[in-house]
C-alpha cells in the first residue's frame, strides 16, 4: 500500500497490502450516482477525460499485476526506475486533465473528475516525496500481507503457473524493497526505532520453515478444482513446494537478516514525521490524502481535544446508568479486568461476533434500502499478523475477527466492532462496490479513507438506533470506540507535529478509552508509523453526521433514512467536499 502498506482494514485489498498505492484496488464504492446527475449529451471534453482516466487506469493495473495487460507470473517491480516512469505518467496525465475544459463536461464526468484528479495527485505526490522508500508499519507489511496473495481465485491450471511464478519471483520483490528501505535509512525516512521491536516476528514465521505445505502461501494447492487433472495438480503442487522453499523462504532470511541487523539498529530515534528530512512536506501531504480536507495540524489537534471532551460527558453518564460506584479510572479497570467482559476461547469469541452480525441482519433493511445480494464470512486474522492488528477488519465479503490475546478483546466493543467491520460497515460496502457496473473502474476499485472510515465509524453510531447496543457497557464500548477515533486526532498531530513523546501518547489513549492495554500499545505505535491515516476516521464521520444533520433539518417529516443513507452509497468513495455537494444537492432536489 504504497507507503502506507495496509491502511484500514484489508478494504484496501491485497495488492495494497503488498505495496501497490491505496488508489489501486480495494473496492468498497457503492451504486453509481450518476443516475441521479442530469445527463447531458457527450461533448469533446468529455470524450478527451473518458480517454484519459481509462487509458490510465488500464494502465495502472497492468503496472501493479492486474488486468489484462499484466504479466500473472511476476510480482510488480518497486525499484526507483520503475517508480520514476510511474511519476513521469502520472504528470502527463496531470497536465492533460489541465487541458479539459471542465464547464464543458456533462454533470456526471464533474463529479467524477473531482474524485479523480485528487487520486493521481495523491499518487505521483508519494512518489515525489519517496513514500516507496517505508514499505512498511508496525501495524502492517509487504511481506507479512504476501500470504493474503493465496486468497486470489484460482480456476485452472494456468492461474496456478502464474501463482507460482509469483512465488518464485519474490525474492527479486524483496531485494528491490530492501534496496528501496536502504535508501530511506541513508536519508532518515524510516519507521521509528520505538516502535520496531518484535516487529520480525511475521519474517520470523516464514524464514524458519521447514515444512512447505504448512506456509499459507500453499494453502490453494490443497483445495484444487477437479478439472485439472490428478496427475497435473501434483506436478503444480511439487513446483509450489519446491518455491516456497527455494525462493520464499530464502527471501525471507535474507530481509530478516536486514532487518534485524540493518534496518533496526539504524532506524531513526525521532518519532514525528515533521521531524524527518521534508517531512513538513510529506505529514501536510499525509493529511490531504487521508482526509481530503485542507486542514492544518493545530486545527485538527483542536478539533480532537473538543470532541474528546464531548464524548467524555457521555462516558460519564453511562457510567452512571451502570450503578457502578466509582471513579472513571476505576470503572475503567473494572472493564479490562472482570471476566464476565472476555472470551476464553477464540470460537467463543468468533461465535459472539456472528450473533451480533445476525442482529443486525434483522433491522438493517430498515436503515438501507440497497443490499447487496453477495454475503460476508467471519474467520480469525492470520496468526503471523495478529500480534500487531487491531481488533478486526472488514473487506470485500469478509469479516476477520482477531482472536490473539483474549484478554485484550473485550465483549462490550464487539457490536460496535462488526458495525464498522461487517455491515453496514466495509464488508457491506465492498460487497455493493462488487456488484456495480456502472461506476468508472477508477471509481469502483478506489477506496478514499475519510469516506470509507468515515461511514463505517457513523454505522457504529447508527447502531444505537438500530437498537444493536443492549446493554449499558456495550454502550459505553461504542462510545470508547468513538473516543478511540477521536484521541487519533489529538494523538497523530501531537506526535507528528507537536513533538509528543510514546508516552505521552499512550497514557492519552489508556486515560480517555477503555481499549485493553494491548489494543492501546499496538494503536499507539500504529499512529507513530503510518501518519495521517488515523485522521481519516473521525473527520469523516463529523461531515457525515453534519450532513445528516443538514438534512433532517431541510426535509423535516419528509426526511427518509433509507434514502439518504442509500444516496451517500450510491455516490462510492469520494472526497469529502464532493459528499458534502452532493449531500446537499440532494436535498434540494428532495425539497
């Protein structure tokens, strides 16, 4: 995922997770809103941007292994040279958007246009900027996230050879990152010293294997389809072995060895990314990129403190509808220790989150009026990327509970959890985006954060009215979930650009929030290494809730729930300002 290899849940798909720009992949759009734009007849500057934005986008898959320009059988190239000619395409696709007269352009290509020309700038920014040079977090990597490559479709005996030609050309994948990572630490663009520790342990997993069919990467030789004949499925699955131990392990030594006796001991000892060489530049681009608000730091900073304050007034009121008798530190530990709050098996856990999607599936029809036909799985997050995820993730059909460290994964955040995660969260949004056809292909396969996290932090409000919190502490959970989101902007500002030490920054998020001691370790450290992302969630929700509010006010008793939240889908992933036009065009066509 470009620099940011993983960003919010594995939305972004497994390319991202491998390292390809977030604007990529990972579906999560929804219906088309250009039924609902005045269509005009096509005009010349119409035709220039269609040909434009679908020669690049042709293009752009090709280059990161997708499509049919793409060459199957080779892991994508992230080497300077490759990442200059990706710059050098992505100006002249700037320079040609600057050519079209946008006055002449049908209502529909507008909009499109507004979510367009933010993306490529975003793209070429990184890339200026020598984002590619930090392939990593301590939340996610590209070689921890390489297993999630064996989750492709695979239907004969073709995508098999390709999918071994993949394996065996990572090690030429990750000789380019490391030499890519080498670059960063020669310049002091690295990921923080503080937070790398035991960070090798997915590496680790993979480096000291010995027994082939027990890496994930050989999991799709195990259930292969029957049209390929016996005697060819164990030729594919001898080749497989073979890669997995001839060229995946091998490479896995190799970046384990850099790692631990390279990139840690010169890892930089500052935290903030205004601290590194341009990094004013590169934290004010974060910032534009994951909120797609012309922001500064102090504002954002200032928006969290006042909404830290807001939440922490509800807190304490349903604290006192508990009857517990206390102080909010007391309760606080209350709720990290009492059994009563966890699970003591990961299925028991795994069998809570599916009661809870079960729930919701009985109201959410009351909420949304367009379901996708397409349902979600709930399965446990890999083993060797546990450690260091959050709670859960939601994507594209799938819900992944993570079930390490049961002690640190407290019921009472379980509903508000799989609202975000599931549905009417990410899992629901990338099931919609998949089933569209109307859509751009740039717009269908781009997930932008503020909009996507955004949404699925309001669903987990929704679910107050939804009538999914059922008791005070699954309120207060959601509410700690909130007040998790909100601290982020406190949080990602203080550290990178008010000069915040660790610990300051954990004892903010341990003091506000009940997230277990693990959750807020990991968090914490998240933030350090992957700025700007955590500033996408709350912004988001405010301009959601806001427009909500716009909205109810304008169209009083005429107000339609359904329908607006069925408008906000139907736009896809959009900047901000772009949800906020058409939020209130919307409203003005409704009155």
């Amino acid at each position: 995922m470009d620099p940011k290899p993983l960003i919010a849940p594995l939305v972004l798909g497994i390319a991202l997770a491998l390292g390809a720009p977030a604007s990529a992949q990972a579906p999560v759009a929804c219906e088309c809103d250009t039924a609902a734009v005045p269509q005009a007849a096509e005009s010349e500057a119409d035709r220039l941007f269609t040909k434009i934005h679908e020669e690049e986008w042709a293009w752009r898959q090709a280059q990161y292994g997708r499509g049919e320009d793409a060459d199957a059988s080779r892991m994508y190239s992230v080497d300077p040279a490759s990442q200059q000619a990706r710059l050098e395409k992505w100006e002249q696709v700037l320079a040609a958007l600057d050519g079209i007269d946008e006055d002449q352009l049908s209502p529909a290509n507008r909009i499109h246009l507004a979510v367009y020309r933010p993306q490529i700038e975003n793209l070429a920014a990184d890339i200026r900027l020598r984002g590619y040079e930090m392939p990593f977090n301590s939340d996610s990597s590209f070689w921890s996230n390489l297993a999630f490559m064996a989750r492709g479709r695979m239907e004969d005996a073709g995508d098999y050879r390709d999918y071994i030609g993949r394996l065996n050309d990572v090690p030429r994948h990750f000789d380019q990152q490391i030499a890519n990572m080498r670059a960063g630490l020669a310049r002091g663009f690295s990921v923080p010293r503080a937070v790398l520790d035991g960070r090798d342990v997915s590496i680790a997993m993979v480096a000291e294997l010995e027994d082939p069919e027990q890496s994930p990467l050989y999991e799709p030789f195990k259930r292969m389809p029957a049209s390929i004949p016996a005697g060819e499925q164990e030729q594919l699955r001898q080749a497989a072995r073979e890669s997995i131990r001839d060229s995946v392990v091998p490479a896995h030594q190799e970046l384990l060895t850099f790692f631990r006796e390279e990139y840690v001991p010169q890892a930089r000892t500052t935290l903030g990314a205004t601290q590194m060489p341009g990094g004013e530049e590169y934290y004010a681009q974060q910032i534009r990129e994951y909120t797609t608000l012309d922001l500064s730091p102090d504002e954002i900073h200032r928006i969290g403190l006042d909404e830290v304050a807001r939440i922490r007034a509800e807190m304490d009121e349903v604290i006192a509808d508990t009857g517990f008798e206390g102080s909010f530190e007391e309760f606080i530990h209350f709720l990290r220790t009492d059994p009563q709050f966890y699970a003591t098996t990961p299925e028991e856990l795994l069998h809570r989150a599916a009661w809870i999607a079960k729930r919701i599936d009985a109201v959410i029809g009351d909420y949304i009026g367009t379901l996708p036909r397409a349902r979600f799985t709930i399965v446990p997050v890999p083993p060797e990327i546990a450690p260091f995820w959050t709670a859960g993730r939601g994507g594209n059909n799938t819900y992944w509970v993570n079930t390490y460290d049961l002690p640190s994964r407290p019921f009472y955040n379980l509903p508000a959890l799989t609202l975000h995660e599931a549905a009417p969260g990410h899992a629901m949004q990338g099931a919609l985006a998949a089933e569209q056809d109307v859509l751009p292909d740039f717009r269908r396969h781009t997930y932008i954060s503020a909009y996507g996290e955004g949404w699925g932090l309001y669903v987990e409000k929704l679910g107050e009215e939804m009538g999914i919190y059922e008791t005070p502490y699954e309120h207060f959970g959601r509410l700690t979930y909130e007040m998790w989101r909100a601290a982020r902007l406190v949080i990602d500002t203080g550290v990178h650009a008010k000069g915040w030490t660790r610990e300051q920054a954990l004892a903010y998020l341990r003091d506000n929030t009940a997230l277990s001691e693990h959750e807020v370790t990991t968090e914490v450290d998240r933030y350090i290494s992957w700025p700007g992302q955590a500033l996408s969630y709350k912004l988001g929700e405010l301009a959601i809730v806001r427009l909500r509010g716009e909205a109810e006010q304008a169209l009083g008793a005429d107000f339609d729930i359904k329908a607006f939240h069925d408008m906000v889908l139907a736009m896809g992933s959009v900047p901000l300002p772009v949800l906020e036009g058409e939020v209130r065009r919307w409203i003005g066509e409704q009155q």
